[in-house]
C-alpha cells in the first residue's frame, strides 16, 4: 500500500477558483502562448469574478472573464428519476 504522503498517488488535487480550472483548461491547447490573471473582484457575496488575457500567435489577445459561484444542485432538463 502506498504511503499517504506519496505525491504520486494523491491524484489530481482540485481546482482553487474558476479562474485557475479556465487556465488549467486553455494552456493544454497548442495555439495558447501564454496567460495572465488581470484582476479578480467579488461582484455579489460569494461570486468572485477572474479577467484573464490569454495570449494567441500572431500577438492575438482573447480577453475572458469568468465568474465563480457555488450553485445549488439542479436536476438537467429531460432527465426524469423514478416511476
């Protein structure tokens, strides 16, 4: 059995912030060159906002914000549990 501390066998650790799994996300692409965390604010209690400028070839800019909410659990349209 491996030992608890082993790095290697933890698995993925989870996402901080929105901001981080959209970063996470874009800079496995190849096209991405580089990005950067502009800004971050907190818009309502609990909904903190991430502005990231992504860097593309050619010096393209995407620009992107995102925002971080827990939301409660909804059931997905046309899937129906129970008789």
């Amino acid at each position: 059995m491996p030992a608890a501390d082993d790095p290697g066998k933890l698995g993925p650790l989870p996402a901080d912030h929105a901001g981080s799994v959209l970063c996470r996300l874009l800079i496995s692409h190849p096209d991405v060159i580089d990005i950067e965390i502009l800004g971050q604010g907190e818009i309502l209690d609990g909904i903190i906002t991430y502005s990231l400028g992504v860097l593309l070839p050619g010096g393209r800019e995407l620009y992107i914000d995102v925002e971080d909410a827990v939301e409660p659990m909804r059931p997905r349209a046309g899937l129906h549990h129970g008789a």
